[in-house]
C-alpha cells in the first residue's frame, strides 16, 4: 500500500479506483475492476468499454509511474488482443467486483451491449506523476498509431480531474521538482544553522598527551 501524501483525499491505490468507479462519467465507459488475467501480475486495475464496445486499459498508479512501467502496459495490451465479447462478459462476472456486463451497458449507454468488440484495444496510463522514460514510451508508441494515453489525475476542491500529460508537462513538473528540492535543502540549512546558534559553544582546554620517558 503507497504512503499517504499529506495534501492528498487518497490513502491508497485502492481509494483512487474506488473513486473512478464511482465515477464513470470521468473515463465514459463501464468499469470493470480487478478483472482476472492469465498475467503474473495477475489483475487489470480497471478494464473498461465505451459505448462503441471498444476494450480499454486503464492502469493506475496512486503516485508514481517508473521504469518498468511500460513494460506492464505492453504485457497488458498483448494479453487483451486477443479477446473476444464473450471472453470480457466472462471477465466482468469472475472479477473481485463481478457486474452484469450486458445489463450495465444498457443502463448506461441506453442500447444493447453488441455482439463484436469495436476497434482496437486501448490502454490508459493513470498517475499522479510520470517519469520521463515512460513518457517517451508511450509518445513514441502514438506516434506509431497505437492507441494508448496518459492522464494525470489532479486534486481540485474535493474532486478529481483527469488531464492529458505530454512531456512539455513532464519538463514543467521536473523543473517543479528541482524548486522544491531547492527549497527542502534549504529549510534543512536554516534549521541546521538555528540549531548550531541556539547551541553555546564551549571550550575545551587542549592538552597534550604525556610523554613517555
């Protein structure tokens, strides 16, 4: 389980997914949480289908991306290509939040769930922040047509928001890291320094060593 940020409503992962679950209208489509795999890894965070009945795989991650990352979202996308309409109703009813698919299709987008999956699996990326390796990741793979994204998820007056990240964002938020290092360093100095004034300094009568004879 991640550490809580002080400035976050999240204490977990697990919080984060319960809120997008919550609220579908965020990623528009149905919400099928912790949908079992054949994996190692074992569990998709959240597959999704939109009202076109196209697969979408939104991986989370409650604070940080890192350097296996993109490795993980390539494992995913292979193993969902292969799937079938069936297979997802399948899925839907095994995961640890089992729904009926047809029937939570219907009630949300007013029409019946089709027969045939639409278009190409997608894959989203959620995270609070991203690290730059996984950025040139996934621009290069849109840039070859593959059909995946990153969101950052951002805090705003009690709700959550989702945001298209690029790397001109991920430079912006490398200078924001720096500023604040700075300033963490900084404030340590000063308490050092406090310390070290309000501490008297007392001192202490050299003596040399006796001389043996």
């Amino acid at each position: 389980m991640s550490r809580r940020r002080d400035d976050s409503m999240f204490a977990s992962e697990l919080q984060l997914e319960d809120y997008l679950a919550a609220h579908p209208e965020l990623l528009n489509f149905v919400i099928v949480r912790q949908a079992p795999t054949t994996l190692r890894n074992g569990w998709l965070d959240v597959l999704g289908i939109d009202e076109h009945a196209t697969l979408d795989n939104a991986e989370l991650k409650y604070l940080s991306t890192c350097g296996s990352t993109m490795g993980q979202l390539l494992d995913y996308a292979h193993w969902m290509q292969p799937l079938t309409m069936n297979d997802i109703v399948d899925l839907a009813a095994q995961g640890e939040h089992p729904i009926d698919l047809p029937a939570v299709f219907e009630e949300r987008f007013g029409k019946p769930l089709p027969k045939q999956l639409g278009g190409r699996p997608r894959t989203t990326l959620i995270a609070r922040r991203f690290d730059r390796r996984t950025i040139h990741g996934i621009e290069y793979l849109q840039r070859e047509g593959l059909p995946i994204r990153a969101l950052q998820w951002v805090e705003s007056a009690g709700s959550v928001q989702l945001r298209p990240f690029s790397i001109t964002d991920q430079e912006q938020q490398e200078l924001q890291d720096q500023r604040e290092l700075l300033e963490r360093r900084s404030e340590r100095a000063k308490r050092t320094a406090a310390k070290r004034e309000e501490t008297p300094w007392t001192p202490t009568r050299f003596q040399s060593p006796r001389r043996r004879l």
